[in-house]
C-alpha cells in the first residue's frame, strides 16, 4: 500500500495528480531507545513471488450514500484507494447506519473482500440475515495482495476533499481503529508493529489524509538511527496479514449463518432482481462497471515477497517510495504506484527498482 505510507511518494502522487499534501504530525521529542534491528536478507534466493493489485481509488475519496433502486436500498461503500482494509470496519459502520434506516432485516453485501466482509459481518451484528455475492472470494481479491499495514492513505486528493467527506472519513478511521484492535492475535493475523518511517528531511509530516486522527498515531524520533538516512521516527500502528484475516472474517461469516454466493452483476438492473429489499455495493474497483463510476481508477501496485524472516518484528517506511512489511507469509517489499494502469502483468522496472532499493537499505544497516 504504501505510497500508502511514504511521504515522498504521495509528493510524487501529487505532482501527477494536484491535491495529495502534508500536514504537520504529531510528534514527541520524546526519543526512543532502539535496540538491534535484524536487517533483512534482500537476496533473489528468498523471492517467493510477486503479485499485483490495483487500488480503486477515487480523487474524491470513498462513496458512502444510499440511493433507491425502485422499492429497494442500494448503499454504496466503495472506492477506498491504498486503504481499503485500514477503513474496511469504519465504512462498513456507516453503510450499516444507512441499512438501519429500513425496517427489513435481509441485506445482500455485492463484493467478498476486506470492506464486504467487514460490512456483512457488522450487519449481521445489527440482526441482519446477510447474503454476501461476489465474483470472485478470498484469496482471489484485491484486498488479499494489500500490504496491509493500518493507515489511511492514498485516500483522496487533498483538493477534493469535503467537510462531509472529512468527516466521514475522520468517523470511519476512529472506529475501524478502535475495530481492528479488538482482533489482534494469531487467529486474525492482526499485530501490532513498530514502524520506522526512514528519511533525510527532519520534516515530521504525515499523508494529509491523517490530519484528523494524528493523534493515534504520533511518531517519536528513533535514537540512534540504525538506517543510512539522516533521519528516523517510530509510530506504532497494526499489520494485518490478508490471508489469515479475510479467511477468518469469511469463516465468522458463515458460522453467524450468513450464506455466500458466487456470482456476478452486470448493472444496477441486474442488482434489482436480487430478493433482498437492502443491498450494499462493496465491489470496489468493480463498481466503475457496474454502477458506471468513471472517476473510479485504479493505481496499480505490486509486492515482492520474500521467504519470511521471523525475527523481523519491525516495519519500514522510505526512504523514497519503499516500504517492507514483515508478515508471517512472507516478508513484502513494496513501494509501486502506478496511477490509471488497468494491467495486472508485472512491471518488471518497478520490481527492480524496489528489490535493489531494499537491498541497498538493509545492507547498510547500522548493527
Ligand atoms: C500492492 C497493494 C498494497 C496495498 N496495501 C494496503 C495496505 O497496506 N493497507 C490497506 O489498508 N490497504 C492496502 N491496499 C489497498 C486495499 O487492497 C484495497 O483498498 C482494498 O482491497 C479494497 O477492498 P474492497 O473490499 O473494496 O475491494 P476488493 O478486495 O477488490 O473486493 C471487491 C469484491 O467485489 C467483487 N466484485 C467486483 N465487481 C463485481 C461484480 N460486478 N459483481 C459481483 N462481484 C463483484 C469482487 O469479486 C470482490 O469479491 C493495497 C493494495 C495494493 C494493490
């Protein structure tokens, strides 16, 4: 995800698309001590594959409203770029508000990745019967090849920002942030991890969609600094690890007796004929198709995977666009933004580019 987190590459972001800007975060100067970092072996012995997602991202961020469909409810809750699996609780808490409003309590959920899930799951919650029917299920969805550390980013332009939409989102991230911590543990995949955002301005500053929640996130310098660059914070944030997440999510799902359906809809009409009087749109990058939302785009991303290192418990952020995440299934390099690319081939520049600059970044770790 992230240029999802890196500075610099949201400054790249911006210059290919205006909006995307900083703001000031919160920080302590209060320094924290850091001990050994284990560097990781960036070697191509230890690549185990390379996969490619595309973001469905909208420069007006994330639909969230409800609209008739003839006697039906069709609530739409897509659109959510680099942080789909970050927001996936939060959004999903809003759609269901919407869903409440009707008095029936059978709801079909349109779409099976993190922000369907979290959607189905949540309205069962609130006494709903839930059908979920999605084209394509875990692992086969966009949100299994997210990175996936939590944080809102490569969100929404900066200049298409609303105050409704601000505060949508502002209400979304509270409360997926405040979700996704009643899951940590093994069976979820859900941890929490120190990550270091390594760069060479001392400009603490984060994506401005993090503006209204920086105080959940407060970064610290590192002292000293273990990486070749002049500068390094800490913030503490979660990882989730997708194919542990999304199955589980899909098995509570099915044990609330929620029934899951493999199918795909073509148009609004084709939604209309479904039996269930409320349906919720969480097909992300699909409902540029399907309800003909053109400014839906995707920004294509891919991960390289190496074999997994467990002794790095640590994440890094930058310098540049690079992240690495270290997961149970592997350990992910990261740091590909490709805006408007609708291919999911690998390109094979940009996975270069990433390999050497963590090759580079770890085999000059201070030890
Ligand atoms: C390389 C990369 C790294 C990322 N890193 C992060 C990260 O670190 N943190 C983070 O929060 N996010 C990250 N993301 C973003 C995240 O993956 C997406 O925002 C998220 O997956 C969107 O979830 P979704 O449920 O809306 O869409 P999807 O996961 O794409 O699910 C859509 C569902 O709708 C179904 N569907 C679509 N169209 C139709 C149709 N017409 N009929 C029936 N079903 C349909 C699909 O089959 C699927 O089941 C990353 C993405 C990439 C590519």
């Amino acid at each position: 995800m992230l240029r999802e987190l890196s500075r610099r590459d949201l400054i790249r972001l911006s210059s290919l698309a205006a909006g995307v800007s900083f703001v000031r975060c919160a920080t302590s100067s209060f320094p924290i001590p850091i001990g050994r970092r284990s560097p990781v072996i960036v070697d191509r012995s230890r690549v185990i594959r390379t996969v490619v997602g595309l973001r469905p991202y909208r420069p007006s961020g994330f639909v969230l409203e409800a609209e008739p469909l003839g006697d039906k409810l069709l609530v739409h809750n897509y659109g959510h770029g680099g942080c789909g699996v970050t927001l996936s609780w939060g959004t999903a808490q809003l759609a269901v508000e919407h869903a409440l409003q009707r008095s029936n309590r059978q709801a079909a959920v349109i779409g099976c990745g993190a922000v369907g899930l979290a959607t189905a799951r949540l309205l069962q919650d609130h006494g709903f019967y839930v059908t979920i029917y999605a084209k394509a299920l875990p692992p086969d969805t966009t949100s299994n090849m997210a990175g996936a550390l939590w944080l809102p980013v490569t969100l929404v332009d900066r200049n298409r920002r609303t105050p409704r939409f601000d505060q949508q989102l502002e209400q979304a991230t509270r409360f997926a942030w405040r979700y996704f911590q009643t899951l940590v543990g093994e069976r979820y995949g859900v941890h929490w991890v120190e990550t270091d955002c390594i760069e060479d301005r001392n400009d603490p500053e984060l994506p401005h969609e993090v503006e209204r929640i920086a105080d959940l996130v407060p970064f610290n310098p590192l002292e000293p600094n273990p990486y070749p660059t002049r500068f390094a914070r800490r913030l503490h944030t979660m990882l989730i690890e997708p194919p542990t997440y999304l199955r589980a999510v899909l098995e509570d799902f099915r044990l609330t007796g929620g029934n899951v359906v493999v199918r795909e809809f073509a148009d609004r009409a084709s939604l209309s004929q479904l039996d269930e009087p409320i349906i919720v749109n969480c097909t992300g990058l699909g409902a540029h198709d399907l309800v003909g939302d053109a400014e839906l785009q995707p920004i294509k991303g891919q991960l390289t995977v190496l074999l997994p290192q467990p002794e790095i418990d640590y994440a890094t952020v930058g310098p540049g666009d690079l992240y690495m995440f270290s997961r149970r299934d592997g350990v992910i390099l990261g740091g590909t933004h490709e805006r408007g690319v609708w291919s999911l081939d690998v390109n094979a520049a940009e996975a270069e580019r990433v390999f050497q600059g963590h090759r580079q970044l770890f085999g000059a770790l201070r030890r």
